[in-house]
C-alpha cells in the first residue's frame, strides 16, 4: 500500500454505535491512546443504529445478555449528564416503559429459565398468569397464552440521541473521525500471528494502526473478509412500521412474543414490527408497504383485538446484522491468528441497548487484555472457530 498515512494506537471501523461507544471508552480508560473512527457516512443514512426502534431490555436467557443489559440501561439513564460534551447535555429520551415477553405453552419452560436467569442478576421481573396479564393489560387476548413476564424497569429511547451522544462525547476526548470508507486491509506476518498493519481507504489513504477495530455492523462480515477472517454476520432486512389503534388501547409495554412479533406505545400510537428471520441475505433496503397488511397486522389484531381497525402510517426498513452461528454478538480478536483485528459485531436485533457494555468490555481487552467488569469470553471468535453455538434462548 502506498499514499498518505496516519497512524494511531487504535482504529475504528464504522461510526455507529458500537465504533463510538469502543472510541468513548477506549479514551476514558486510556485517555492518552491515539483514536481514529473511520466512517463514510456523517449523515448515517443507512447504518442500523438509526433505524432502530430503540428498546432497551433485561429479558435474555445468557448471563452474559443480561449483564449487559444491567450495565447499559442504567448508563443510558444517566447518558444525558454523563456524556455532556462542550457545556451541552446529551438527551435521549429514555421511557421506562417496560418490556412484556409472552408465550404459548410450548415457550413456557424457556420463559421461566429465563425468569430465574433474570431474577439471579437482580432484575425486577413478574412472571405472570394468563389471568394476572389480563389484569395488567385488559385489552391482550390471553386465552392461547401460558404466560408472560413483565420488567417494568426496562424501556427505549432515541438511537439517534444515544448515537450523536457518544459520538460527541469521544470527540470532545480527543477521539478523530475521519470521514472514508475502508476498502482494504495490509496484513503482515508475524512470528506467530498474522496482524494487520493498515487500512486502505476509499480516498487512497492508509491508516496504520496498533489494533483495528471491525464495528462495521451489517457490513461487518465484508469488512472481517478484507483481512481472511471469516465472519458468519449477514444483513438481515427488518421493517418497522408507525400505527395508530383505531380503538382506545391502554398504554403498552414493548411486547414480544415468539413469533417474533415486537412493538410498543410511541407518542399517540405504536412502533414496531414482526421478524422474518427467512427473510434472504442482503443489503436490501427496499420497503414493502404490503407487509404491515399481510403480516403484522393479523399478529397484533389476534393479540390485542382493538387493533382491528390499525393504520400503517409509515415503514421503514434496515438491517440486523444478523449472526448466523447463534443470534448472540461476536466481540474479540481470532486469537492465534490475527490478534490485533477486533470485531464487534452481530448483535442480532439488540445491538443498541448492548452498545455501552459492550463497547466498554471491547476497550477493557485491548487497553488491559482482559476483560475487567462483565466476562465475556463466551461471546469470542472461538466458539466460531469451533463451530459451537451459544444461543440466546430469549426471544430475539
Ligand atoms: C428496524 C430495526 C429495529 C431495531 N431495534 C432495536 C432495538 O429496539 N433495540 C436494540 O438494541 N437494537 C435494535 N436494532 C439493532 C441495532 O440497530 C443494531 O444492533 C445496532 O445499531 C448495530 O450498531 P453498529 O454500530 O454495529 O452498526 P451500524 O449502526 O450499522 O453502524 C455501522 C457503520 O459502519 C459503517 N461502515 C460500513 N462499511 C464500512 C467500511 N468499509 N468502512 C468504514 N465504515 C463502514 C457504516 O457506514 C455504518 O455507519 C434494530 C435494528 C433494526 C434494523
């Protein structure tokens, strides 16, 4: 590779939340490293984080989920005074609106391994009966439910907020942006690895760099291929979509159910969607206003029947960067291989809320080179390089 260089301790590929979260901690813990995040796109047309419906929840099966979940929601609650940057607060518009998980018969016993998962780690969480939902939210229809559990200590907020938030804050600590697009990786052979020496930009610049840092979300398994390393993260398209009720409703948790259907109040009406996990791979943006009718709707109707007569005011698609292995994130380096190249990545659908505890461990292993508050080894490069999946079992 030849052309202008830049060289710095670490550098960032791609600018969403979790390249501004691993910049914001990398330089709170190691306030002197030299931080680069390269990201072609300021306006963050087309990246995941602002297409996200933004909720925030305790409700997984991994110890590891639910920890991260612990540690971010609270950060996230005290995100607009934590992260104020040149004299400015950092909103975000935080709902404790609460999460509602419910299942058929056939989901009960993961619901409440999941219910004692979450109660071991502190959560406040109410496993409840069809009777007692019904109670709590009169207009569900609970007949073919075995039950629900409800954390009203969860909720949602902005992405773009949480996003803008961390990317000023890191800038603010030095961190730099450099708009481009990483088009290529220099590898150089060690005694014992492979590392990557420098980033080819789109511009025709290099960035030479300690550590490389692949956070480049539904792009990231493009991304892992510049450098050898295969990545099982592929983009997922996913519609979400604004409605309004027709008939008076009261106010609602984000619920899930298993059949992936997922949505909550917002404003005066609903945001959400339904998961088509057999949705094919691609970077598919393309918007199908049939969806909401053929799909959604008939969900949401059968559940909470004041829905009867919903309006789709409008959708809007984007992308999971979905993990093929096993729906959980993949955070680390391939170790024996190519030490220096950390991914984050493969979030699955939870990306957001998982931001600042995973950003924060990321930092911890390459500043301390170990973890130092949340363990998460489980979720490394090597259960992919042994093919072992760690599945979440809580509703993704
Ligand atoms: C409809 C929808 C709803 C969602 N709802 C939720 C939710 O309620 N809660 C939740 O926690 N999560 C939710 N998610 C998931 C969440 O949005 C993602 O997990 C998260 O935003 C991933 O962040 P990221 O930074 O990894 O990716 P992104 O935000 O996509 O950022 C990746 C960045 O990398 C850049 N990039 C790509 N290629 C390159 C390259 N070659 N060089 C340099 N930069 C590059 C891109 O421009 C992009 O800005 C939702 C996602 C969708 C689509």
């Amino acid at each position: 590779m030849s052309g202008p260089t830049n060289n710095y301790d670490v550098a960032i590929i791609g600018g969403g939340i979790m390249g501004c979260s691993v910049a914001y901690y990398l330089k709170t813990l190691a306030p002197a490293l030299a931080v680069c995040v390269i990201e072609p796109d300021p306006t963050y047309e087309f990246c995941s984080t602002l297409r996200a419906s933004g909720g925030a929840r305790r409700l997984f099966s991994c110890p590891e989920n639910i920890a991260m979940s612990n540690y971010s929601i609270e950060f996230i609650q005290q995100f607009p005074r934590a992260m104020v940057a040149d004299g400015r607060e950092a909103p975000v518009d935080w709902v404790e609106g609460g999460y509602l998980f419910i299942v058929p018969p056939a989901g009960m016993a993961m619901l409440e391994a999941g219910y004692e998962a979450q109660r071991a780690q502190g959560c406040e969480v109410h496993l409840l009966t069809p009777a007692q939902l019904k109670e709590r939210f009169p207009s569900m229809y609970v007949e073919d439910l075995a039950g629900g559990v409800h954390s009203p200590r969860d909720g949602w907020c902005d992405p773009n907020g949480l996003l803008q938030g961390f990317r000023r804050k890191a800038i603010s600590l030095g961190v730099v942006f450099v708009q481009d697009r990483v088009t290529a990786l220099a590898l150089r052979a060690g005694p014992l690895a492979q590392s990557v020496s420098a980033a080819r930009l789109a511009s025709g610049a290099d960035i030479r760099a300690g550590s490389f840092v692949n956070a480049a979300g539904a792009w990231s398994g493009t991304v892992a291929a510049l450098a050898g390393m295969p990545l099982p993260v592929s983009p997922l398209r996913r519609f979400e979509h604004y409605f309004t009720a027709g008939q008076p409703v009261e106010r609602l948790p984000y619920v899930k159910d298993t059949a992936r259907l997922a949505f909550r109040s917002e404003g005066t009406g609903f945001s959400g969607g339904l998961v088509d996990g057999a949705e094919p791979r691609g970077f598919n943006f393309e918007v199908d206003h049939d969806y909401f009718e053929r799909v959604v709707w008939p969900a949401v109707a059968h559940r909470f029947p004041p829905f009867e007569a919903a309006r789709c005011h409008r959708t809007w698609s984007g992308l999971y960067e979905q993990c093929e292995l096993d729906g959980n994130p993949i955070i680390g380096n391939w170790k024996g291989r190519l030490e220096n190249f950390h991914v984050i990545a493969g979030f699955s659908g939870h990306g957001m809320m998982h931001a600042p505890a995973a950003g924060r461990g990321l930092a911890e292993l390459i500043v301390h080179g170990a973890y130092q508050s949340i363990d998460l080894t489980r979720l490394g490069y090597a259960r992919v390089e042994r093919n072992e999946p760690y599945r979440e079992a809580g509703i993704l």
